[in-house]
C-alpha cells in the first residue's frame, strides 16, 4: 500500500518538475494555444473526479469533501482558463473605427 502511495507521490512530483520546465520554455506568442490545450486537459479531471465520485460504493465523508473541493477547482480553473483565453484573443481582434473618424476622413476627401 505505501509503495503505490510513494510512486503516486513521486510521479506527481516529477510531472510538476516536467510542466515547469515545458512551460518556461515556451515563447510569449503561444500562451494561448497552450491555455487551450490546458482547459481541456482540466476538463478531463473534473471528468475524472465525476467518474471516481460516481463509481465508489460507501465512500467516507473525507474522501466525499476531497473529491468535491476538487471538482470545484477543476471546474473553477476551467472557466477561468476560458475567459483567460478569450480576452488573450480579443487582445488581437481588429476594433471598429470610431463613426467621427471616419466621418472626418470623408469630408476630407
């Protein structure tokens, strides 16, 4: 039992390690692909604590606050991953000209 405990613990430790070393690496200009990337890859684990909720038989009132306050982190990160994302891409739509700049560039001509 500790030995899976220990492996769990040690694959959590080293994928910290690896996302750190992946994400400094990246340039500023993909940040919002790879927020992207990330909101489903959270999707999966709100999916995954639904799964593991929903599976057990006689869970403890522990294991029913952990899996919950995960899920609403999960959820959380996800729709702040979202709205994160679309105000980066709203940073490079085209903004409408201003009606009295246009009108004044008419009369000129």
């Amino acid at each position: 039992m500790y030995t899976e405990l220990l492996a769990n613990i040690a694959i959590l430790v080293l994928s910290g390690f690896v996302g750190f070393a992946v994400i400094s690496k990246v340039p500023n200009t993909l940040h919002t692909p790879l927020m992207s990337g990330t909101n489903a890859i959270h999707g999966i684990v709100v999916l995954g604590a639904l799964v593991t909720l929903g599976r057990m038989d006689h869970p403890s009132v522990l294991i029913q606050i952990i899996l919950f306050v995960a899920l609403v982190f999960g959820t959380l990160n996800v729709i702040g991953g979202f709205v994160v994302t679309d105000r980066m891409l709203g940073m490079f739509k085209s903004k409408p000209a201003d009606k009295a700049v246009v009108e004044s560039k008419k009369d000129a001509a």
